[in-house]
C-alpha cells in the first residue's frame, strides 16, 4: 500500500514565545512523507499564493492544522488563509470537490487547563465544539473530519515536564497517518485524538 503524503500547515505568531508548537513544527519537518509549512514565515504580510496553497492541498492525502488557539480559534493568518484558498469552484460549490476524501483535523494547543474546556467549565465548550467551524469546512468540502490532536495547559508544559511525551505522540500520529495506519472512523468520533492513540493506530504489517 502506497504511503499517504500529510500536509501540516503551521500557524504561530509569536515563535519565539512557542515552547511547544515549534517542536511540533520541528518533529513534523522530520518525518519522510511530511509537508511542514510555516505559514507566517512563507507569508509575513499575508500576501497568500492562491495556486500554491491549492496545489499543496490536491498534492496532499491528510491536511493538518497546526496552531495555538486564539480567542477560541486559529490566528490571524489561518482565517486569511481560508477565505483565499478554500474557493468556489475548486473547494466546494459547482465542480468544486478538489479535497473530497482527503483526511483533516486540527493540532491546537490551548492554555487554559483541560477542565475549563468543558460544559462546566470556565469556557463552556470542549475544544471540539469551539473548533465546530473547521469540522463544518471539512463537511462542506467533502473532507474526513479528525478529532483534534491537543495539549492543554500549554503555559504550563514545559516546566511540568509534558512536551517531550506530546512531541512523541505526535511523531507517532504522523507516522500513522503517512502508513496509513490510523483508524479513521474511530478518530472522527473521539472527542480529541491525543488520548485515545493507542486504540486509534494499528500495528505496521
């Protein structure tokens, strides 16, 4: 079987604030199979290349989001990167079906503790439900929609010892995905994928 080609598209305003999405960004870049692309570095005023981007996402199987969550959402940068790219006629709409079948999901990190994401919690949504946008984005163009891959506490990771095991499973995930070894109907129906990897990948045959 033919190794899937995985997109990661890469989205921090501040890196030199990240203590955890630059080694997700770097692990990423390391992986055969796997497009990493920092979006602020390739576009600092924004000036998106509509036909790259497009022809990024119709030479990619899997297309990830990677980013910190902002005011419960992507940066600056992603939202642009969306409105220009996912156009009429090639992402949905009349003969648009250029991603129909292909694999999405988002890697976020958020600061907020994993309990304040929740109904309950300080911030009343799971952060599946606050990602409903983007899982709405895959509908509409006929993606395969993936739980999140995410790390909570993000401020407080690195200093309570959490990177090193979140970079692991995330080299992990992409492996997975590039061997084609992921569980896709079990992913899309857990509410985040990091703590469910063991059950969701399959061993190499």
């Amino acid at each position: 079987m033919a190794n899937k080609k995985v997109l990661v598209l890469y989205a921090h305003p501040s890196q030199h604030r990240s203590e955890v999405n630059k080694s997700l960004f770097n692990a990423a870049q390391s992986i055969d199979n796997v497009t990493a692309v920092d979006l602020y570095a390739e576009y600092p005023t924004f000036n998106i290349n509509i036909d790259r981007e497009q022809q990024r996402l119709v030479d990619h199987d899997v297309i990830i989001f990677q980013f910190p969550l902002y005011w419960y959402s992507t940066p600056a940068i992603l939202k642009e990167w969306q409105d220009l790219v996912l156009e009429y006629g090639f992402a949905y709409g009349t003969d648009g079906n250029a991603l129909e079948g292909k694999v999405f999901f988002c890697s976020a990190t958020a600061g907020g503790k994993e309990e304040a994401y929740q109904s309950k919690g300080y911030n009343h949504f799971t952060i599946r439900e606050l990602l409903h946008p983007l899982e709405q984005t895959a509908s509409l163009t006929g993606m395969r929609y993936l739980a999140p891959f995410a790390l909570f506490g993000s401020r407080t990771a690195l200093e309570e010892n959490r990177i090193g095991e979140h970079v692991e499973k995330w080299g992990q995930l992409l492996t997975a995905l590039v061997e084609d070894r992921v569980d896709l109907k079990k992913a899309s129906k857990v509410e985040k994928l990091t703590h469910y990897l063991d059950e969701l990948i399959s061993g190499r045959e």
